[in-house]
C-alpha cells in the first residue's frame, strides 16, 4: 500500500527556492572515522563511520546515501545526531565524487545504476562483517532513493526514511521553474560535460564535480529510469533492464517518503514516480509546508541542515525508531487548520 499525507498552505515568499549547496554544507564532524570500502571491482569508497564503543545486536546501523555530486560530510551533522540518539551511522562518497575521487574525471566510467549495484552493496557488505547481526536502516537524499533499491542486498533494509527522493525526470519538476532548470541542467550541464570530459560543477558552485556518465543519465532520463540510464544501461539488453527495476522488489522494509512543498526537484509526482517501483514495500509519503514551522524555505538540500534539528530531524529519528513520525509532523502544525490533510491510499 501506498499512502500520501500533504500539509499544505500558500508558502510565504517563493516557495520554490530552492537553495545552492555551496556554503551551506556542515563541516565534517572529527567523530565519523575515515575509513575505505573496495568495491566488487576494486574501486575505494571514502566512508565515514560513527560507532558506539559497545556492540549490541538490537542497535540500528544507518546507511546515509547521498543525493547526486554532493559530498557525505553535507550529511555529517544528521549522522553525529542518530549517532548521539543510539544508532551507528555510515556515510560514504558515490564513485567519483570527493574521497571516492579518481585523480581525473576525465574517461573515468561511472553511473548512477554503478553507485547502486557496486558502491552501496559494498558499503552493505561492510555493515554486515562489521556489525554483524544488527539492524539496517537507510537515510537516502534525492537520487540515494533510487541507489537504495538497485542495490543486490537491498533485501536487508529494516526500515528506509527518504527526502526529495526521485531520479530527476525533467516532466516532474515544478512547473514555474521548469524552464529554468530545463536551461541549466538539461542543456548547459551537458554541454560542458561534452566539452571537458566531465561535469565542473565546484567551479560553477553547482555540485561537486562529477563524471560525465551520471551527467548524461541525469540530462536524458525519461519517466523510466531503466529505460533510459544511456551511460549504464547501453550494455544491458531489454531483459537485464527490465531486471533493474524488478529488483526494487526485494526492499520489503516499510518506508516512509517525506518531501518538501517548495522543493523544484521533489514535487508529489516526482516522489510517487520513484515510490512506485518499491512494489513489495509499505510507502507513506509525508509532504510538508516549510511555512508550517517557522521556515522562509527549505527545498530540496536544507532538511540536513542543523537549524532543523529540534523540528524536521526528530521525524526521521521516530521513523528509524519504529516509532509514529506523524506524531512529530503533528508537533510542527496545526493539522485542523488544514481542510486538505488527510490520507490517500492506493496499492
């Protein structure tokens, strides 16, 4: 089943701001442990762990997966804070963004179905030899909502909490920008990524810069990544697609989708279209106002940011915890004040 509960009220300002990454990243917190994780092909992953200093069988250990070209320190601050409230906590760079950089982009292979299939199953089976018979939960940002369910072991999963988890279909993002976001990351993305071999996107305070095979699935893909994951998928046959997106089945773990209203990426259609490949799990989607807890904006790269600890974080911390998340998203509103609350639900 598949439930949607949409809070939602005029925004005050622009309620599709959606804010730039460069100065708004957390610096890294000294207490996550670099370490690295090879790959089934022999490519290092820069990870970071938190851990508590005594094993115990029932302590969840969260799997933070990235949102396209943004770095795993972005989500340092959330880690320390799961970390502090009891779980255990992995970060880790996708290949060919920030410690899991090669020394050049240029030529260097790499999709977004390889940051699935090779680099989160790796950090997986990191989890299962390193903390052996406890939990797995995932946190996944943005496109992490479509790692998360490429990956092998996917099966794993106890629970999974996404925000603005879609996989960028150009159709979904919100009308009054899409234009603009059509100009500068379906055109003026791909065009320098032809010209230099890959995307520069730190010079141009975009993103970090990021290899030319995750920028061209990003430019061309269509309502069905499977069918249009061109750097990846032009080696695989209608029937190994096809098996792409079957695999989203094995995630039985409960999941609960939260989005922003003034987030261009994550609109109510983009969530659903992603959501729908999770056949075999339980999908709630929880769609909040930024105006409803005091905040000009929130978008789609502010939920981790530390001035939402005491209102946004506790949701996915009760989610984690098996706990009511609405019971959290109730102390952020007034849900009488709001005809259009409500449950919708479809299998």
């Amino acid at each position: 089943m598949n439930s949607i509960l949409e809070w939602q009220r005029p925004a005050l300002g622009d309620p599709n701001h959606v804010p730039g990454r460069r100065g708004e990243q957390p610096v890294a917190d000294p207490r996550g442990a670099a370490i690295v994780v090879h790959a089934a092909d022999g490519h290092g992953l820069g990870c970071w762990l938190w851990q508590h200093p005594k094993d115990a069988a029932t302590r969840g250990v969260v799997v933070i997966c990235p949102a396209t070209s943004v770095q795993a320190r972005f989500y340092s601050r959330f880690a320390q804070y799961l970390h502090d409230h009891g779980f255990d906590v992995v970060t880790f760079d996708y290949r060919g963004i920030g410690g899991s950089r090669p020394a050049s982009l240029r030529g260097f292979k790499a999709s977004a179905i390889d940051w699935g299939l090779l680099d989160l199953e790796a950090v997986l089976g990191f989890v299962r030899e390193h903390f052996p018979g406890q939990p797995v939960d995932v946190v996944a940002h943005s496109i992490g909502g479509l790692v998360l369910g490429l990956a092998p072991s996917s099966a794993s999963y106890r629970r999974v909490f996404t925000v603005g988890a879609q996989f960028a279909y150009w159709r979904d993002y919100a009308p009054d920008l899409r234009r603009r976001m059509l100009a500068k990351w379906h055109l003026a993305m791909p065009l320098l990524t032809a010209l230099l071999g890959y995307f520069p996107g730190k010079a141009l305070g975009w993103l970090e810069d990021t290899p030319a095979g995750v920028m061209s699935d990003w430019c061309l893909r269509g309502p069905r990544f499977e069918t249009t994951c061109y750097s990846a998928c032009s080696r695989l046959g209608a029937e190994e697609r096809g098996q792409l997106a079957a695999g989203f089945a094995r995630v039985r773990a409960p999941i609960l989708a939260l989005s922003l209203s003034d987030d261009a990426f994550g609109t109510i259609a983009a969530i659903e279209r992603l959501l729908g490949y999770f056949t075999a799990a339980h999908r709630s989607h929880l769609r909040l106002d930024p105006t409803h807890f005091g905040a000009a904006s929130v978008g789609h790269f502010r939920f981790f940011d530390e001035a939402f600890k005491n209102t946004l974080w506790p949701i996915a911390l009760a989610w984690l915890r098996g706990e009511d998340a609405t019971a959290e998203a109730n102390a952020l509103v007034e849900p009488q004040a709001l005809p259009s609350a409500g449950w919708m639900t479809r299998r």
